[in-house]
C-alpha cells in the first residue's frame, strides 16, 4: 500500500515526509530518482521508501561556489524575501533574491523586518521605493518587543512560502510569529530526524495546514546567483520589457550599446535608475560567475 505526502526537509539520501494522514515519516531514496526537496509531493511504499517524486511547478534555489544552479525547495507559491536596517543588506542581495524568485515563477514578496528599531528606510536602503512604485509586494513586520506580523500571516494561509534572507534579519522568529505550535512542531521533527544531521542548515518546511506552510532556510547564505545567460537573467527585470524590444539591437545588454531603449527609459525616469544599475551590475556578476 502506498502512501502520499509532502516532503518536509530532505538531506543526502534520506528525508522526512509528512503523509496526508499527518503522521510524520521518514523515508529514503534511492539515486536513481530524482532528489526530492522540502515542498515535493512524494510517494512512499509500505516500507517508507520513495516511490514518486510528482511533478514540480517549480524550483527555487540558488548558485553554488562554481556557479552551478542548486535546488533548496519546489512548489513556492512565494519568496518571502526578509531584509532588516541590522544587519543591513549587501548591496544587491534583494534585487539578486528578486531575479531568482522571477525566472522560477515564484512571487516574491519583500518583507521589511524590525521596524521597531525605528530606523528610515530612505537611510539604509533606498532602492525599496521604487521596488514599491513598479508594483512589487512590500510588507513590515516586527518580532519586538511583541510580533506584528498581521499582514504577512494572512498572505501565507494559502501556499507555501519560503523566507529567504541573510543570517540575523529575523526569519527563524517570523517562522515563530507565523507557525503558532512551532516549538511542539521543531521537537517532533528532531525527533523523528534523529541525531548527528545538520538541521541547522536544511531547509524546513512548517505545515500550517492541509494548504499552506513555510519553509525556513537556516545557516549562513551569502546568497548568490548562478551562471545564466542575458536574457535569462533579465526574466528578473520585467519591466525592462515593455522597452528592450525598441531596442536597436536584438541582444542588446541595456549597457552602452548605442539606440539602447532600456537605458533611455532609466535616463528619463520611465522605469527607476536604480532598477538599471542594479542591472550592470548583475550583468558584471555574471562574467565573474562564468
Ligand atoms: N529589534 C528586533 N530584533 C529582532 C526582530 N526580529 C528578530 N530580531 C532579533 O534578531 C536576531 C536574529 O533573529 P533570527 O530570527 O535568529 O534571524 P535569522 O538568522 O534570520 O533566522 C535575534 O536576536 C532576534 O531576537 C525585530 O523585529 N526587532
Ligand atoms: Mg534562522
Ligand atoms: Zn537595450
């Protein structure tokens, strides 16, 4: 007889699943399949060994140290990007974290944390006005003195959602904000996980319901993109669109190519400046990626 259910946190050939009966199980796999992720539906037989991996709306993930694209989790319904003023974010960590989410068909979300240190944003980080002005969902939260995380938990009722961000910007205690038995949760997890794993640095997902959960991903992400192609990395600028197709040259790069209608638009404030500069930059990431 076999059993359904979704993957909650997966490490070298071994997993635990939560079946649909709410039982939490573990599971292991062989390599011929395809590696499961936390988000997978899965398929286990009477032995809790993986049978099917089902098929994924998507991926999300990041580079490696070589540049190669490595999975952390399938069927996102969002990105929950977590930046705070401490520790303030690198330079383009948000608009890196945007691309990623874009290109894979996740919605991103950004969520600005710790909004009782007081601090304005204009300050510490002035790229999110104009994030807001093309239409990307931003959201403010805070873990303290007591959490405000009203707007946020009702977006992650529906789906799974995964908070992404650098170490220390608060995602472990919006998990416990949003996630109202996690403590009961976290125990039954390492119980069933065993000891000598590295729960530390694998990605988790919380069920909160038959609908939704999250996914928290621990340990220290210095979160960098993979090698890509131009026109893949601009997937995650859309609202370049509307304008590079006047460009004069098909595979213009938006850089000093001449008749570029992406930096033309930059220049007279149709789409935001700091959209394009985030852009080289990227672009130059890229050729040190490659
Ligand atoms: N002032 C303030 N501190 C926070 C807030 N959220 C989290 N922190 C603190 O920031 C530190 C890092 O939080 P943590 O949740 O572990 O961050 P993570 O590394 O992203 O999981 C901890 O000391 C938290 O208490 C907040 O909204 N305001
Ligand atoms: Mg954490
Ligand atoms: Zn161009």
């Amino acid at each position: 007889m076999s059993q359904a259910g979704l993957v909650v946190r997966a490490w070298a050939n071994r997993g635990i699943a939560q079946l649909d009966t709410g039982k939490l199980a573990p599971f292991h796999f062989p390599r011929r399949l395809i590696r499961p992720l936390p988000g997978d539906r899965i398929v286990l037989d009477a032995a809790d060994a993986l049978i099917e991996v089902l098929p994924r709306k998507n991926e999300f993930g990041r580079g490696d140290a070589r540049g190669r694209f490595r999975a952390v989790a399938a069927n996102l319904d969002r990105a929950v990007i977590v930046i705070a003023p401490r520790p303030a974010p690198s330079p383009d960590l948000v608009h890196r974290y945007l691309t990623a989410a874009l290109i894979h068909g996740v919605e991103p979300v950004v969520v600005v944390n710790k909004r009782d240190l007081g601090l304005r944003e204009g300050e510490w980080f002035s790229d999110l006005d104009d994030l807001a002005e093309l239409g990307y969902r931003i959201i403010r939260t805070r873990c303290k003195p007591q959490a405000e995380v009203d707007e946020l938990a009702r977006l992650c009722r529906d789906g799974i959602s995964l908070l992404a961000g650098q170490s220390g910007v608060g995602k472990t205690s919006l998990l416990n904000a949003l996630v109202p038995d996690l403590d009961e949760r976290t125990s039954a997890l390492s119980h069933v996980t065993g000891k000598g794993t590295h729960t530390t640095t694998t990605a988790t997902v919380y069920p909160l319901s038959d609908q939704a959960g999250i996914i928290d991903t621990p340990g220290v992400w210095e979160y960098g993109l993979w090698a890509m192609t131009p026109a893949e990395l601009e997937r995650g600028f859309p609202e370049f669109a509307a304008h590079s197709h006047h460009c004069r040259f098909r595979n213009c790069r938006h850089d000093s190519e001449p008749g570029c209608a992406v930096r033309a638009a930059a220049e007279s404030g149709l789409i935001p400046a700091s959209r394009h500069a985030a852009w080289l930059r990227l672009l130059a990431e890229q050729r040190r990626i490659a």
